[in-house]
C-alpha cells in the first residue's frame, strides 16, 4: 500500500485507471439511483468496455465517480496500476 496519497488530474487516461481501480477494488461499476418514484431504487452499473468505448457513459461515469480518486484504497489501486503499465 503506498503511503504517499497522488493527485490525480481528470485526464482520459487518468479517468480509465480510476474505472479500472475501482473495478479490481469493488468488482464493479455500480450505483444506486434514488431518484425514482419506484419502491427500490434503480441499480446502474458501466463496464469498462462500455467508458472506453462511448463517450456519453465516460462522461457519466467521469461526473458519477470523480470523487472516489479521493478514497486511499482506490488511490493506491491507481499507484500501482500506474507502475503497472
């Protein structure tokens, strides 16, 4: 786990390692859409297929999740993905 915390920029290829970190940390791109009148909310999830390869779903993907490159857990992901490549 690395101990220094980076600040990421929200450039393209820094959006695919946050989608990409957040997949091998929760397995998923998923969320919860409270917003409609049904009983349950809605559920939503992208693929990484999916953000790379439509510009509309990496933009809702980019505004959705943008905050979680705050989250240390996924922030390291990111770190050693980076090193990775």
């Amino acid at each position: 786990m690395s101990s220094v915390f980076k600040k990421y920029r929200m450039t393209r290829k820094n959006v695919l390692l946050l989608a990409q970190a957040i997949i091998n940390v929760n397995g998923k791109i998923a969320w919860q859409d409270y917003a409609s009148d049904g009983p349950y909310p809605d559920q939503h999830s992208l693929t990484m297929n999916e953000i790379k390869g439509t510009s509309e779903k990496f933009e809702r993907f980019r505004n959705k999740f943008a905050h979680q490159m705050y989250n240390t857990v996924i922030n390291d992901e990111m770190q050693r993905l980076e090193h990775d490549i």
